[in-house]
C-alpha cells in the first residue's frame, strides 16, 4: 500500500536582494501549487492526504473544501503551534468542512499523546527534519505502526535495504527508476510505504527570488510536477494501490 502525502506550507520568506512578495502572494504561489497537485492526483485517480500548516490554514478554507470534495483527506501540520491554536483551528476547519480531522503531522514531540487524544485524533505520523546539507542519512528504527494511549503513531518510512527515508527531497533528487524500486522493495517488505512531499516544492522559482540552497532548487517547479505524474502513472501500471491515511489506519 502507498500512503502518499503532502504537507502544504508556504515557502519561507527569505529573499534575494531587492526582491520580496508579501504573505498574500506568498500563500497564492502554495494555493497554486495545490491546485496542481489536485490536478494530477485527479488524472491518475488516486487519493491522497493534504497535511495544512496550521497558521494558513483559516486562510485557505475554500481550497481545502475543494480537496474534500475530490475525495482526499485533511489532517494538520503543526510547528510549534500552541495547544490553543491547533484546537481553534481543528474545530474550526471541521465546522467549514463538516469532516473529522484525525491526522496530526509533525517533526517534533510539542505536545503530549494525551493533549492530541483530547482534542480527538486518532493518528500522528512523525517525520525527519531534512534541514540538513545532506538528507540521504541512513536510520535504522523501526517503521512499525504504534498505537499509545489510543492514537495511532505513524513513523516516516525507510527503505529496507538502503535504509534512506522516503521524505520529500529524496522523491526530488533521487532518478525515478531508483526510486521506484525502493518503493517496489519497500512494499514486499513492510506492506506500507508512507512517501511525503510539500507543496512549496512544486513552485517555479525562475520567477520567484527567494533564497533557498542550490541543491534545494533541483528537479523543482514543472520538473517535480512531471515526476509525480510519471510516479503515479507507474503506480497504476503496477496496480499497486493507494490510500488516504486515515483509511489505512482504520
């Protein structure tokens, strides 16, 4: 099964000299980029999970009501929101939406199993920071789905055999064929693989001037759209198949 995933997050708002967008247009570019997303995920039929940041997401309503509409589910992304805000803004996405929201995404431990389990999710799915010069770490942990105190705790995914995470700059960089046979192995091996990528990848950055790493720029904008569409086209032609989060989980 192919849990695939995406966080949508604005990009960071670093820029070069004499260059700068406010945080309007910054968050159209990430509504843009979604927007592209939906589009492929629609060609090739399948369904995903969109993890919203918790700051934009009041912000974006319509777009996430759109995503419900097409059958993908919404869980959040926190980053060091605050207890307060997350229940605000679960209930409120709810309220817009009229769907549960039970996924939780986030890189650190910033709130207890208990608190999360209060405000009624039924799943975390914790992954790596990346923000390192070189991603391609190898872990060795298990990738073994948990269940604590009633709330499922889903693990980034690690290839078996080169043990590389499946976060978002390995889908970006690594050749497809290689990364498709990770994928392949990785299923045989632990019936699951949970791939995640952001939405910020899929931006143009020949016609923004923020401030990233060069290694950061590689295979983003059309390419990273192109790929996803040659990924998931493999995935059907393999019948290998795909599941929202909470579906697998439940």
């Amino acid at each position: 099964m192919i849990l695939l995933t995406f966080n949508i997050i604005n990009n960071k708002k670093e820029f070069k000299k004499n260059f700068s967008i406010d945080d309007a247009a910054n968050l159209e570019i990430t509504q843009k980029n979604t927007e592209s997303i939906l589009r492929i995920l629609e060609l090739h039929n399948v369904l995903s999970t969109f993890f919203v940041e918790i700051p934009i997401a009041d912000n974006i309503l319509p777009l996430l009501k759109k995503i419900i509409g097409k059958g993908h589910e919404i869980a959040l992304f926190n980053d060091n929101s605050s207890f307060e805000e997350i229940a605000a803004v679960k209930q409120k996405l709810e309220d817009f939406t009229e769907k549960a929201i039970r996924g939780m995404r986030q890189k650190k431990e910033t709130h207890s199993i208990g608190e999360l389990k209060s405000l009624g999710f039924n799943y975390i799915s914790n992954i790596e920071n990346t923000n390192i010069l070189f991603p391609f770490k190898r872990l060795k942990r298990s990738t073994e789905i948990l269940e604590k105190n009633g709330i499922s705790v889903v693990p980034e995914s690690i290839s078996p055999y080169s043990q590389i995470p499946y976060n978002d700059f390995v889908f970006q960089v690594l050749p497809l064929t290689y990364y498709e046979n990770m994928v392949f192995e990785t299923i045989k091996n632990d019936d699951y693989v949970l791939i995640y990528l952001n939405a910020h990848q899929f931006t143009d950055f020949s016609k923004y001037g923020f401030t990233i790493p060069f290694y950061r720029k590689f295979n983003t904008g059309a390419k990273m759209t192109d790929k996803l569409d040659h990924f998931l086209n493999w995935v059907n032609e393999n019948e290998l198949a795909t599941s929202r989060m909470k579906d697998y989980i439940f």
